[in-house]
C-alpha cells in the first residue's frame, strides 16, 4: 500500500536504498566553504550558495565561497568553516581557526548508501519510518494487514455508554477499552458487543462473529455461580486457570474449538485492561518494551508467590505511586502511566530501588 497509509502497520518485506541518502555533498553549517591549506588566512569571497542552487562558482586557492547549511558544496572547496569563526570584512573573510578536509560536510551516502537497508521485515512504520521512506521517494510498502480483533463484555449488570445505570448496573467500560487497547497495539476491531451471562445468548454471540483472528472477551472467567464464559468454553478447548499475578488472576486462553485464538480476560476494569497489556499485546506480537527506573515511594507490601503489577507515574526515571490497588479502580488506572512489575518473590520494596517498569503510553 501508499506509504502514507502504512503508519502503524508492520512491514512485510525490507525495505533498501534505491539512490545514496544524502544524495550530494552539502555542507552542515552556515559559513564559508574554503580550501584547508589557505588558513588561517584572508580570503576574497567569489560567490554565495543558497540552499538549492548549484553554485556557479569553485573555491580557487585564496578563495571562499559563502555557503548555507544543505547547500551542494561547489568545487574545490574542501571544508566549510561556520560564519561564527570568521569576520567578515567587506568583501573579504578572515579566519583566524585552521581546518581538516571534510569538516561540516555532509557526504553522499552518509545515512545510507544504494542497496542499504532502509527499514527490516517486522518493524512498525511511525513516524521516523514514515520519514525515511519519503525521503527516498518510496511510494508503496508491503505490509502485514492489520489482525482483525473481536471483542465480547459479558455482564449482565452491564449497560452500553451513554445509558443511566440503574441502582445495580454499571456502564461496560471493558468493551471500549479493549477496543482502544486493541487498535492501540494495532489491531483492528471488527466487532464489540456486550452479552448477558444467559449461557444461550453467549453461545450465540460466540456462533455469530464474524471471522477474526483473536477473540477477547471480559468477565466470567472466575468462581462466580454465573461466570459464564468459563462454564460455556471450557470444554471447547479454552483452558482457565488462575495465574500468579496480581490483579489479573483469573484468566482463560486457548484456541476456540481448537481454532481462533481466544482471552478470556476477567472482568474487573483494571484487571482487564492490565491483562489486554500483557497477554493481548503479546498475542498480537507488540509487547511493550519494560526499562527500568528508580522507586520514589517505598513499595510496602507485595503478594508473595504473585507478579504484581503496580500502577504508577514514570518522571525523569522515577516511578511514583499512583491510581490504588484494587482491581475495580477505573478512574485510578487513569492517573498511571505506567506499571512496576514486582516479582513473585519479592514481598516488599524501599524507595530508590531499581524496577522494572513498563509504559503504558
Ligand atoms: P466478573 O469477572 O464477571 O465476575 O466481573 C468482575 C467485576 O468486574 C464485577 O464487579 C463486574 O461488574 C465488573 N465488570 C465486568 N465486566 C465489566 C465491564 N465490561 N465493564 C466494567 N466493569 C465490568
Ligand atoms: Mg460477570
């Protein structure tokens, strides 16, 4: 496709240089493009250079020709030395500095030379990519198309956005967030809807999506007399365990009917979203990458036997507390911007130390 309509897509195939990038040589700073062997010394200026014009005039011994950053260096010329180290002095510039070839030049084929390789199979196109490709005049990529993602809430004390919940419903923020998540890892959503626990009507949301490459669902994956995701897939190749990390312990994974690649994220809001990050990124081949950065508050109590993830604010890498504990916190998941991963057998941690950390950004 257009390059213009890859940005976030994943290439398919590499991508190499068809012409050197910088295809000419132009100097790096705005000065006076001389010959080395004349300085320090005075020198007659015989011609200017604007960017993009082709200079009309060479640098002859004794000679320099006033240049621009980007301009095409005219011949003879060996370096350029920057306005900043000369003074002009009518027609005339002394430079008291001396000079190496070469200096504040740009070479053809400094970034890349013809055959190199611009951008790998498997690297996403953003905006350096974009960059690059448009600077070598490339007009299509081959891309991997985008994988087609649906995503199921399952609650029936769930109401769709917009709707007054009534005194014991709530509105399905699962839905939408998956979604967002989703298409932030760079999936497309080709369907979400919101199911009742009635195991009927769940089968049937299930035996109508359409044709999709991963299935998400939230809720219904724990010990609750209506979990119904559980109590529907479990004999149709869906495996659900408890797994040793905090929030996020229930969950179920598998293939449906040995087939389509299904999570069965459970349904707290934060629990669900952490685990999209996790385990949903992973399924779509874009983990985020986890850095390290320092503690600002202690860490008082960790689950032992249990991977916690704690929400948090990254600054100048410094991680601070931030947005709760519990798993039903929403609006406290949206003041973190990242999570400190504290491993299973650490029950406690002080200020200063060094974690690992993943943004959430
Ligand atoms: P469940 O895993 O179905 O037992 O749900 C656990 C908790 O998450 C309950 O408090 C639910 O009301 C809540 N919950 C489940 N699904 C959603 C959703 N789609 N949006 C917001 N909250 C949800
Ligand atoms: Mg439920």
């Amino acid at each position: 496709m257009s390059i213009f309509d890859a940005v976030g897509l994943e290439l398919a195939e590499p991508v190499h240089a068809s012409a050197p990038y910088p295809a000419f040589v132009a100097s790096a700073m705005d000065g006076y493009a001389v010959r080395v062997a004349d300085l320090p010394g005075r020198l007659r200026v015989v011609g200017d250079v604007p960017a993009g014009s082709v200079p009309d005039v060479g640098v002859e011994p004794g000679t320099a020709v006033r240049i621009m950053t980007g301009s095409l260096v005219p011949v003879g010329a060996e370096a350029v030395v920057p306005v900043e180290e000369v003074s002009v002095d009518g027609d005339h510039v002394e430079v008291g500095v001396t000079t190496t070839v070469g200096r504040h030049i740009r070479g053809i084929g400094d970034d890349v030379a013809p055959g190199d390789l611009v951008l790998s199979a498997g690297e996403i196109v953003r905006t350096a990519q974009l960059a690059a490709l448009v600077a070598h005049n490339a007009a299509t990529v081959t891309v991997r198309p985008r994988p087609r993602v649906a995503v199921l809430s399952t609650g029936d004390e769930l109401v769709p956005h917009g709707t007054q919940p009534g005194p014991a419903q709530l509105v399905d923020s699962n839905g939408p967030g998956l979604q967002a998540a989703a298409e932030a890892a760079g999936a497309e959503v080709v369907h979400r809807s919101h199911v009742s626990d009635d195991p009927g009507a769940f089968r049937d949301a299930i035996a109508g999506l359409p044709d999709v490459e991963l299935i998400v669902t939230s809720g219904g994956v724990s010990m609750g007399a209506y979990d119904v995701v559980k109590a529907e897939l479990a004999d149709r190749g869906i495996r659900f365990e408890n797994v040793a990390m905090q929030p996020g312990r229930p969950q179920g994974w598998g293939r449906l009917d040995g087939e389509v690649p299904m999570l069965g994220l459970p349904g707290n809001p934060v629990s669900a979203l952490l685990s999209f990050e996790l385990f949903g990124r992973a399924a779509l081949g874009r983990e985020r990458p986890v850095a390290t950065a320092l503690l600002a508050d202690p860490i008082p109590r960790s689950p032992k036997g249990k991977l916690q993830l704690v929400r948090g604010r990254l600054r100048d890498g410094e991680v601070s507390l931030a947005g709760g504990h519990e798993s039903h916190l929403v609006v406290g998941l949206a003041r973190a911007d990242c999570l400190v991963m504290v491993d299973e057998q650490v029950e406690s941690l002080p200020a200063g130390a060094t974690v690992r950390v993943i943004s959430l950004i």
